[in-house]
C-alpha cells in the first residue's frame, strides 16, 4: 500500500519483468552529478512503487541546471573507449526492455549495435516499422523507404562518429518527453527537475535532447544551453533532432495511429 509520500504504477497485464525493466532503468540513471531520479521503494511482477514528487513549476535556472545535469547523467559509466553498444540494455537490467504507453508497451531491443547509424536504423526504426505492418499501421513501401535510410545515415552522422564524445554510447532516459521529467523543490527550496518512466538504454546523447523537444520542454533553450556547458554539442545538432525523433514518432504511429502516420513519413523523406 502506498502513503503520502510513495506512488505505486500498477497493471495485470504487461508481461512479468516490465516494472522490473523499469525500475532498473531509474537505479542506474542515478548517478553522482546527474539528474535527480525518482527514487525506487518496492517493486513486484505488477506494480512499482517509486517516492511521491510534489511538483512545481519549472524555472529558467532550474531549466539550465537540468541540462547541465542531463549532460553528467549521459556521460557517466559509459564505455568510453568503446564505440560499440548503441542501443544495449542498462549493465543492470541486460536484455531487452519496453517503449511505449503502459496501456501498450512493444519491446525495445537489447541491440548492441556497433554504430549510431547501425543501431537507429537496425535496432529501433526498422523493428518498429515492422511491429506497424503488423497492426495495419504502416506498409510495405514505408519499410522500403525506411531501409533507404542506410544509404543517407552515415553521411548525416558524420559529426558524431567524429566527436570523441558523441562517437561513445551515452546513458540515456530512452522516453524523455516533457511529462516525464517533473519538477520540484530540493532540500534548500530550488527547483530542480526529476526523472520518472524511463525506457532506459546506452544510444546516441543526442537522442534524450530530441525527445526533449517533441513535445516541448519548459525552458528547452535553457537546457540546451546547459547542456552545452558541460558536454559541447556536435556540428548541425539542430539539423538531427527530427532525426532521432523518427523512433518516438514512428512508436506513437504504432500505439495511436491518426495523423502521427503521416507524420513520420513526412520526417523519413527529409532524410533520404
């Protein structure tokens, strides 16, 4: 049972390990000069019970520190003599884990792939297009065009698999839109924000940045800017981010269907 000071998710229908997945995910995106993370209290087959956030509104500064914090968070513990690993699983989980709405989650693969390219197209975009034919969402044509992009990808990625810090697999949220970084007041009443529901994994930094501004993050000028304090950022970022958007929209096709079709082939063209 929870209290005032806990929340419990909780569901009979998802498979057995997804609130485990999901808790794991949260303990290792917990790391000394990161973002604050919703602390794990309990955790069974069929519920997460995590510690109760009282949320404020988000401010500038709050905003600015978030990104500095964000930019610590993807730099810790990653392999960083080691390009290989986009897309794997957390050390602490290491199999496949979950993306998507709790009314519908589809399995995000452990991949392990050997470049950012390799794995965006191999690891997420491809199996989720897959997973929409299945559903009636997408066609066969949308797979084809979607495998056109291994014929641009390297090309677009050049300036990350050039950096010596955007090269290596980061830690990553994995589901970072605005509704899952929650804002609050810490021990000395500044605001700072929060992490819940991750779809935690080792990918691209770029990627937490894109999902950021989706869907519009408070303020997301001010995390940008913070971020580039502590993790200067790639030539042509701006030009990326509906990039590394394709996968959540491409997900959204799948789980809501509408006009989030259209939506992700009208993204996929600009890039081939």
């Amino acid at each position: 049972m929870s209290d005032a000071k806990t929340f419990i998710k909780r569901s009979n229908s998802l498979p057995n390990d997804f609130f485990r997945c999901e808790a794991a995910g949260l303990e290792w995106l917990n790391v000394d000069g990161g973002v604050r993370v919703a602390k794990v209290i309990n955790v069974g087959d069929n519920f997460l019970e995590i510690e109760r956030v009282a949320c404020v509104s988000a401010t500038e500064k709050a905003a600015y520190n978030f990104g500095k914090s964000l930019a610590h968070t993807h730099l810790a513990g990653t392999h960083l003599s080691d390009i290989s690993g986009f897309g794997a699983a957390p050390d602490n989980w290491g199999k496949d884990g979950y993306f998507g709405p709790l009314s519908d989650p589809v399995k995000m693969y452990n991949y392990n792939g050997k470049s950012i390219a390799d794995y965006l197209l191999n690891g997420r975009l491809l199996p989720m297009v897959e997973i929409g034919i299945e559903r009636g969402v997408y066609t066969k044509n949308d797979l084809q065009k979607t495998e056109k992009l291994s014929e641009t990808l390297d090309t677009i990625l050049e300036p990350l698999a050039s950096s010596e810090v955007f090269s290596k697999p980061a830690r990553l949220h994995g589901d970072l839109w605005s509704g899952n970084v929650l804002w609050t007041k810490n021990a000395v009443d500044e605001t700072e924000a929060v992490l819940i529901d991750p779809a935690a994994h080792k990918g691209c930094a770029e990627e937490d940045l894109a999902m950021l501004a989706l869907f519009g993050a408070p303020y997301y000028g001010q995390i940008v800017s913070g971020y580039n304090s502590v993790s200067p950022l790639a030539d042509g970022f701006e030009s990326r981010i509906n990039l590394f958007q394709l996968y959540p929209i491409s997900g959204h096709a799948v789980f809501f269907g509408g006009s989030y079709i259209s939506e992700y082939r009208s993204m996929l063209k600009r890039y081939l």
